[in-house]
C-alpha cells in the first residue's frame, strides 16, 4: 500500500532568518507610515519627546552611523559599548553595527566604577556610544581601559558641558552622504553581540550571541501569542536581553509595532500606553508588584492591553492584576543564554512558569544529575529535542562555556520544581540566590565595593524575603563591621553605594554588628546574621528611611 500522498511534491522548507542588517536593508523600501518603532521620552512640562523608525530610517541612520565607525577605524570583529537608555540612536546603532561586521556590547546605563571598567577592559571595546548622563562615570574609568579610542553621545546637549578629549556628539559625527557600504555581518552564524551576565558567580561573564540566535529570539514572539496586529509596549532596558531580543528584535522580524518608552516610570506607564495604543506589555518580576503598589483609580482597567508578557508574576498577584487592569498574563521563563518555557493565558495554573515548546526537553536534576521526583527542587536544564549538544559562548572564557553545556545540555543555573502534570516553577538562583527586580545581584562585587569605605572593616552581603512578596526575590542586606563604631554613619554609606554602584545593586538595608560570623574555614554564617535580622531593628537602617530623609 502506497503512502498517504504518495508522489506528491514536498512543502517548500522554510526559509532560513537573515542577519539583521540584510533584513533591514530588504525592506528599506516600505513606506515609513505608519511607523514601526516608536521611541518615547518626556519633557520637564511633562510632555512627550518622540522618535520614530521604521526599516527606511534604520538603514539610512544605520549607514551614516557605520561611515562613522569606520573612519574611526572600527573594523569587522572589533567590539564598541552601548551605554544608553531606550533612545532610537540605540536601535540605529545595532544596525550600523550590522552593517559593518562589528559586535555590540550592550552596558545598563546606570553601570559605573570597576565593573564599568571590567565590561569594557574584558572584551576589549573600541569606544562606546553613550548617553550624555553616562559622561561622569566613562571619564572615571576609560583612562584605564587602553582599547577605548572615542566615546560618542547621545541626549539632549548641555551647552556648558565641556567634552574631554576623544569625545563628541553623535549627530556631529554621523557621516549620512557616502557610498553605501556593503553589509559585512552577512552570515548567521557571525557574532553580532556580547551580553554580560549578572556575574552571581564571580566577574560577569559575556555571552557571545549570533545573528542566528538572535533571529531566533525575535520570532519567539510569534509563541507568545503577539500578532501584527498588536502593538508592544516596552520600559525595559535595551541593554537586557528581554527588551532587545523579544520586543526589538521582535518587532523588526514580525513587522508588529512596538513603543519604548526611555526608561521605565510607573506614573507615566498607563499614559503611555493609552496615548500610544499599546495592547501587549513586557514586565519583569517585581515590577508586578511595583505597578500594582499604585494606588487604584476608576481608570485602571480604561486602557488598550490586552496581554502582560510576564516573567516572575506573583502566583497571589496573578488575578487580582488580571482584574484590575483588565488584561491576560503570559508568562514565560528563559536566559540570554538560552532555554524558554511558556505558560499562556488559561492554559497553565498560575505561578507555573509553564512548559517547553516542542523543539527543547527541559529537566529538573538533583546534584548528581538524576531526574527530580514532582514537587522536588533541583536545577533546571534543557536539552535540545534532536538530539543536538546546547552550545554557549562566554567570551574569552571556554571552561564557563563548557561547564554551562556539560553533557550537552544547557544548565540554567535557577532551582526549580515541576509539578505531577508536567508544569514548572521557579524557585530562586543556584548558590547565591539574590533575585531583585529581575536581576541577579553579586554579592561579592558588592562586598568588594562597599568594603572600600574608610569607615568599613568587614563586609557580608546576603538577601532576605523581599517585602513586596515577588516569589523567588529577595531585598539586599549589607552586614558591616566598622573600623570605630563612634564613625558609624549609615548616610554616608548608603552615599557612597549610591555613587560606585547600579540603583538596584544598593543595599535595601545596613545590618551593623560587632563581627561577622564565620566558620573554622572563614565562610560567613548567613544563617546566623538572617536570625538576627529584622526590618526594625535598632542595627538595621533602611535605604530610603530613617538614615536617608533627604
């Protein structure tokens, strides 16, 4: 007996993404109305600042920026810095870098002091484009990174600030007449950029991402239920892989529309949605709780979303958020590294981070990689359905690489559980489990950091149960021994976090006490520090409170 459609010709196989800078360029001739990017600011009068782009305007801006490149003598291979908040110059650039076969590193603006320096040094950047308000702290470290030859910037000009040498305004050295320059970054398996983790584990590390895996993440959108006809809604950073895979390079590979707004503010997000027409919306952890902590209006629910893309919701915060705003919760786990779970609206219980997709098998493994009874924590690791080894970069480092894909499997490094239907959970961070707001907090670079103090002797950084709930995250306590306990001065501490390390890397709390527990072998005993901690304490001093009325 003949098979079923014997002899009938094959489906054409699909073709395979382009680079970003050959999709740009194939659609150069569209229309540039209605726009496909929209990227938003606000005055001091609090009214709008608004940049637009579309794939004409991308190329064209992406031309002139990479004509400026290179007469700097950036090459193809060669590295350079994004340091700046969601302004359209952000998205011009990663198409310049396209175009000329250069890799860029995105850097969270808010990042200063020797991890700044670290970043830049450990991949050897070029120069940076960057926001004006980056200035202060690039001058602070560039004279110790030799690689950085020029720094270019972005945002509104301040006339009385003077340049250092090596310096300039990006709009001043845009080269927008020239030949058009061949695209350089033409093959998907070419690196396009290096992402640095949070470095929980020691320096950050930078994962080296391809144009293919970035196609990849872009068409993820299409999973997580976004239609062109819909229109997402960013406060994100660029510099994090959510922002800059999921909602940009979604909304350049599936032609949805998508708005940024520059940085993220709660009292303007709902204006902005409304204003703009936005109908999906990407959040991360405790930004749930934080958008929820406003007070209600008869409003809330007055707005055009129709679906939160959510990674870390509160299971307890699940449905009244839902009802409240009116709005459908997404929720969907992964890493710039790799591996995705999704758990669609009314499909999985709440609180699951979901499934896999049908293309990954994911695993919850104990210390000796034996597979996790239901209910029982271990690691999560995903492993590719064909069969395939999981394959890592991290820059300049192969035994991270190969020790994040042993066996061939991607290992996530979060503790996790799956339920007895096949559902998973995330828990916390493998090791040093300190989750705020999304992102993984080091705790020795804030222990070296803070041990710098002159009034600091010893140091312990460690986390607690945050206060607003989110599951999995935790608020940053800073155990310290001082050199005289009559110089304790929390402000001045506090001061000092302020100026060398990013906002969410500031300690939510000073835990002053005479000695640091420690073992025989000078490991800290963090059991001991969180029995004695408490939020009222009269050795404890909140960031924000009592010690900061200013």
């Amino acid at each position: 007996m003949s098979a079923p459609n014997a002899g009938a010709p094959a489906a054409p196989a699909a073709a395979p993404p382009l680079p970003l800078g050959e999709l740009v360029r194939t659609r150069a001739h569209q229309p540039e109305e209605p726009p496909l990017l929209t990227f938003v600011g606000h005055d001091a009068d609090g009214g709008y600042r608004v940049a637009h782009r579309h794939y004409a305007s991308l190329w064209r801006r992406g031309q002139a920026i990479a004509r400026a490149l290179a007469a700097r003598g950036i090459a193809p291979g060669d590295r350079f810095a994004l340091q700046l908040q969601n302004h359209a110059e952000f998205a011009d650039a990663v198409v310049a870098s396209s175009i000329l076969g250069t890799v860029f590193v995105p850097i969270d603006p808010r990042t200063r002091g020797k991890k700044l320096q670290y970043m830049l040094d450990a991949v050897g950047c070029k120069g940076v484009i960057a926001g004006a308000y980056c200035l202060e702290a690039l001058q602070e470290v560039v004279g110790e990174v030799p690689s950085v030859g020029w720094v270019l910037l972005v945002g509104p000009r301040n006339p009385a600030l003077a340049l250092p040498a090596r310096t300039e305004w990006l709009d001043d050295a845009l080269v927008p007449d020239g030949p058009e320059l061949p695209i350089a970054g033409d093959r998907l398996e070419m690196p396009m950029q290096m992402m640095f983790t949070s470095g929980t584990t020691g320096d950050p590390k930078a994962i080296v991402g391809s144009y293919q895996r970035y196609a990849g993440i872009g068409e993820i959108v299409r999973v997580l239920g976004v239609t062109p006809a819909d229109r997402m809604y960013t406060g994100l950073s660029l510099t994090h892989a959510n922002a800059l895979g999921i909602t940009l390079g979604g909304a350049l590979y599936n032609e949805v529309p998508a708005v940024f707004s520059l940085k993220f503010t709660k009292s303007r997000l709902w204006s902005v949605i409304r204003d703009f027409g936005c109908t999906t919306m990407n959040l991360l952890g405790g930004m749930f709780s934080a958008i929820y902590s406003e007070p209600p209006t008869p409003r809330d629910a007055d707005n055009p979303l129709r679906m939160v893309l959510g990674a870390g919701m509160p299971a307890n915060l699940w449905e009244p958020f839902s009802r409240r705003f009116g709005v459908e919760v997404f929720e969907f786990y992964g890493a710039a590294e790799g591996g995705v779970m999704i758990n669609p609206p009314g499909v999985g219980p709440r609180g699951s981070i979901g499934r896999p997709p049908p293309n990954l098998i994911a695993h919850i493994l104990d210390e000796d990689d034996r597979e996790c009874a239901p209910m029982q924590p271990g690691e999560i690791v995903f492993e590719n359905a064909d069969g395939s080894p999981a394959v890592v970069e991290y820059f300049g480092n192969p035994e991270a690489s190969q020790k994040k894909t042993r066996g061939g499997w991607l290992r996530m490094g979060d503790i996790g559980y799956r339920d007895a239907d096949g559902w998973f959970y995330f828990m916390h961070r493998k090791g040093n489990e300190i989750r705020r707001n999304g992102d993984f907090i080091s705790p020795g670079f804030l222990e070296k950091e803070i041990a710098e103090h002159p009034i600091v002797d010893d140091v312990f950084v460690y986390g607690v149960p945050a206060a607003n709930g989110t599951p999995g995250e935790k608020d940053v306590v800073a155990a310290i021994v001082v050199r005289d306990p009559g110089q304790w001065d929390p402000e001045s501490v506090f001061a000092f976090c302020e100026e060398r390390l990013e906002r969410n890397s500031v300690p939510s709390y000073l835990q002053l006490v005479d000695e640091i527990p420690k073992t025989a072998s000078e490991k800290p005993l963090e059991r001991v520090l969180l029995e004695s901690f408490a939020p009222g304490a009269a050795n404890v001093f909140s960031y924000g409170g009592a010690a900061r009325t200013a």
